[in-house]
C-alpha cells in the first residue's frame, strides 16, 4: 500500500496580511485568522491516524499543528524544512512593482538560474540542498504510513519539485495560500499528487467547528 504525505504551509501571520517577506530569519506567530484557519484543518482532518508530524524550526508551522501536537503524536522539527532565506530583504515589504532586485531574481528562476538569491540571502538551489537529507529520511521511514508536514511557502514549492522530478524553474506552477493542503502518495519509488493547492478545509462551517 502506498503512503500518504500530506504537505501543509503554515496558517497566516500578520506579516503576511502586510505583504512584508518573513523567510527563514523572521519567527513570526499566527494572527487570528492563522490561529482558526488551524482550527479549521483540525476539525476536517483530526481524525486522520498520523504515525508523525514534521514542522520546520520556525513557530508558525508549529502553532499550525499545534492540536495535532497536543494529541501527543510524534514531532520532529527539522531546519531543512524552513522558509528559503530573503537576506537583508527580510521584514520588509518586498513587491514584483516596486523592488527590481526581487523582479529580477524571481524572473532568473523562471529562466532557470536557479542558483541566484537576494542580497544576503539563499538560492533554490541551497535550499533544495538542505531538504535533501530530510528527503531521505523520509522516505526511508516506512514504518511511517501517514505523514503530516508543515512547512513554508517558497519552501514547500522548491520540496515538491524535488519530490515529484520537476526542474525547479517550475516552482511557480506550485501556487500556495495559507493552510493550504497538498496531499501527495509515495509507492516507494514515485510521489505523486492526490489533492493540489486543497483549501476545502478552510470552507468547514462553524458548526462544525465547535462540535
């Protein structure tokens, strides 16, 4: 029987309401909103008999399965997992409109040049490097049949090119949003994808939230 690894990005942050780039440097906490919206992938998927729960280093992915934590399931934190590095761009408003660095960085990967990074900060290249290891681990764990993962948004597109062999020029095909769900199977030799860019959670009705 194959495994099931669900990917999940973190719930929002008033950072990100504010359009200022947190990354790896910035360990920033849910708002509210991030706070229900974990709320709200526990109420559709607490149930589901996770064997591990992996988290980046940083709190918000933490505070993103915190319910999952308190049931007592194994966690592991690991720093392969965290936010691609912005450099000296870190908590500050980044836009595509206003900032030609980033505009033309972002535009490097789309071409390809995915060695290229910001002033002070980390390429795709280095950070599909250090989630390598936990790649590995991963899938040599297979006593571990249900997987959930919770990561970052950069980080989570770099981590699924490399899961399913894509360049990773291809990164922006991998769009992402708060406490969105990528549910993935893993045969032991080929991941592939179930649920893409899944947000159905985050529709679940009060109701059902509090009972």
């Amino acid at each position: 029987m194959p495994r099931t690894i669900f990917l999940l990005r973190h719930g929002q942050t008033d950072f990100n309401v504010r359009g200022i780039v947190q990354g790896s440097g910035v360990d920033s906490s849910l708002n509210n909103t991030g706070r229900r919206q974990a709320a709200q992938f526990y109420a559709a998927y607490g149930q589901v008999p996770f064997d591990k729960v992996y988290t980046s280093t940083l709190r918000r992915t933490h505070e993103s399965v915190q319910p999952f934590l308190d049931l007592g399931l194994p966690h592991e934190a690991h720093a392969g997992l965290n936010e691609i590095s912005w450099g000296v761009r870190e908590g500050t408003r980044i836009t595509m409109e206003e900032d030609e660095e980033y505009r033309r960085v972002l535009a490097g990967w789309v071409a390809g040049d995915t060695h290229a990074r910001l002033t002070g900060g980390e390429s795709p290249d280095e950070v599909a490097a250090r989630q390598r290891p936990f790649i590995e681990l991963l899938k040599a764990r297979d006593d571990e049949r249900t997987v959930l993962v919770c990561m970052h948004g950069r980080a989570l597109r770099v981590m699924l090119c490399q899961l399913l062999n894509y360049p990773l020029s291809r990164m922006e095909a991998f769009e992402h949003s708060n406490l969105c769900l990528y549910k993935l199977e893993f045969t032991g030799t080929m991941f592939t994808v179930k649920n893409f860019l899944d947000v159905a959670h985050l529709q679940v009705s009060g109701a059902r939230l509090s009972g």
